[in-house]
C-alpha cells in the first residue's frame, strides 16, 4: 500500500508496519491514531499536519529519531502515548500542547523530557527509561 486515499467519516484509525506508505489523505473526523512499526518521517509529519480533531495518539514500535508536535493542528489532542520507540530522542512541540491531559512514555530511552513536558498534564506515565 502506497498511499490512503480521503475518507470522510473515518473517527479511528490503526496502522500497522506499512513502510512502504508514502502519502495519506484527508480525514476530517479522525479522533484517535495509532501507529505501530516503521513509518517514513514525512508520512506522519502528514498525520500530525491534518486538521482533524485528534484526541488520542498512539505511536508504538517506531524507529524515528524526532515527532513533530504542531500545536496549531493539535488543539484537541488530550492524549498521547508513545511506546517502544528505542530510538527516539525529540518530541517537538510538546511543551505547547495545551490540549494534552494524558502522557504515556514507556521505553523510549534516548527521549528528552526534561523542559518538555506541558504543564497542564493530569496523568503522566513514565516506564523503563
């Protein structure tokens, strides 16, 4: 698979080891995300870029190094998880999700939080750094 094409009402959507994905769609009503395996980074730098109204994040098993954050298309996102991502050392943007109320990180030893974290947080989860 190559490319996701538009789906309007599309609310979740989970993907799963497609490397080969090299451009998305749009999806106005898409809430939750999650991906799991090896993305290019331009592929979710364009997730991260729709205007939807994300709520929940969930990026698993991914070998990037940097998570572009925009807050300005993330103003609904109330909770993000990133899971086994070894070699990721940037989330940027994160300290400006105002949004944000859960964060979940858990084995992503390389990942530097210190001044990163938003200070609206109601739930942090730290594991195995």
């Amino acid at each position: 698979l190559l490319e996701l094409p538009t789906m309007e009402s599309l609310w979740k959507l989970e993907i799963s080891h497609c490397p080969s994905l090299r451009a998305v769609g749009l999806f106005p009503e898409l809430s939750v995300l999650k991906l799991s395996g090896p993305f290019k980074t331009e592929v979710v730098d364009s997730w991260l870029s729709l205007n939807s109204p994300l709520e929940h994040l969930e990026i698993y098993s991914s070998p990037l190094v940097s998570i572009p954050l925009r807050p300005q298309y993330l103003t609904s996102l109330a909770t993000l998880r990133l899971l086994f991502c070894y070699d990721l050392q940037y989330c940027d943007g994160l300290v400006s999700l105002t949004s944000l109320r859960e964060l979940n990180v858990e084995e992503c030893p390389k990942l530097n939080l210190h001044r990163s974290l938003p200070c609206n947080l109601q739930k942090f989860e730290l594991y195995g750094r």
